[in-house]
C-alpha cells in the first residue's frame, strides 16, 4: 500500500524520455539497452489522444512489450486484451497495438502509466513511483484541463498513484474492482484488475469482467 510521504510527490513535472531521475531504473534500462539495442529502453511516453475522455493507467512498461516499442501495452501480452476491448468499445482504431508505427489510433481515450520506465521484474518500489507521480500529476491537471472525465485505473498501484497525484488517500476511496469513485475535481475514477498474463490465466480477470467495466465506462462518460 502507498502512503503519501512528508514531501509532496505530485508537484506537476513535464515528462522527458530523457529522465533519469531514478538511479536504480536509468542504471537497468542502461544495461537492457545494451543487451537489447534495437529497444526504446527509454522512460515510455503517453499515447492516445490529446483531447481523450478517458485516461487509462497502467502500471510500468514491460520488457518486451513497452519498453521494446516505446508505447504503452503494446507487443507484449498485456496488451492483448486491453487493445480488443478498446477496438470492441469504439475506442482504437484497430484491435492489435504491434509496434510505434503500426497506424493505430486511439478515439477518445489515452493511456499511460504511473511509472514511464521499466523496474527489475516489473516492480517498481515506493521512490519511483512517487518520483514518476509529478508526471501522471501533469497529465491528470492537462487531460481535465481539455474536457477529460474518467481515469481508469489497472491495478491496485495505478488506483494508488492516480489518488496521490491528485493529493487523495486510498482510504477515502478504496480500490475494488468494477467500483466507481466521484473525485473532488469532477472526475471520476474507475477501477479494474491489471489484464496482466498472470491475472488473466488465473481468471482473476475474465474478458466478460473487462468489458463490463467498459461498458460502464462508456455508458456514464457518453463515450460513442
């Protein structure tokens, strides 16, 4: 579980692939880079629309899939199930998200991250999350600032960092899946199980268990 620290993490930042404020990930994506030099191997920008309804958070970029490309969920399997049930809802231009310059389009909707840089096995500890939440802060204050409505949250740790970005507490709005929280700027935040391998061969998330989540979704904010 997060806690919001003595020192405010969520101080608006604009995101620069060239960040290297994290030791620990600047120092692996170093070394994945040069095992892998064809790799973004880079903090992983947003992408979708500027002007989105929808903000989906994810956790971190992925080894192969993220990371690989330099665009979030795409080339890995926690993609998969994301991108078809965006093209099912109306919200991708095409069901696979392959690689940066495959032509896909988001509609309505973008995606990020709470952390921009691929951590060791996937986990990113409490420094970095807290030192990335500045950027989803910005992205948050700019994607209102433009019309946006909801923010889904894939995961515990998203739910986490999209509440301390907007200076909240977990408490006052617990995370559970399929549940709905109205945030005091006027947005509203929507929780799901990241469609992670692991949650997905577990049927901890089934895809009838997205879509519903979806279909709300796309049901309160008016989208299509």
């Amino acid at each position: 579980m997060l806690t919001r620290p003595a020192t405010d993490c969520s101080v608006q930042t604009e995101f620069s692939t060239e960040c290297r404020r994290c030791d620990r990930l600047a120092h692996f994506l170093d070394d994945v880079k040069l095992r892998h030099p064809n790799y973004h191997s880079l903090p992983v920008p947003s992408f979708g629309a500027t002007d989105a309804t929808l903000l989906i958070i994810g956790l971190a970029p992925g080894m192969h899939g993220a990371n690989r490309t330099g665009r979030p969920f795409t080339g890995d399997y926690a993609g998969l199930l994301l991108y078809q049930t965006l093209h099912k809802f109306g919200l991708a231009s095409s069901d696979q998200s392959i690689s940066s310059g495959d032509g896909l389009q988001l509609l309505g909707c973008r995606i990020t991250n709470a952390v921009k840089c691929l951590p060791p096995a996937n986990k990113p500890d409490y420094s970095e999350i807290c030192q990335c939440n500045g950027y989803l802060a910005t992205e948050i204050v700019d994607f209102a600032a433009l019309g946006g409505k909801g923010l889904l949250s894939l995961g515990r740790v998203a739910h986490q960092a999209g509440l301390m970005a907007l200076g909240l507490k977990e408490r006052d709005y617990p995370f559970s899946h399929g549940a709905s929280h109205e945030l005091p700027n006027g947005l509203t935040l929507y929780d799901s199980y990241h469609c992670s391998r692991y949650n997905t061969q577990t049927k901890r998330l089934t895809t009838e268990m997205f879509e519903r989540v979806f279909s709300r979704i796309c049901a309160d904010l008016a989208l299509n």
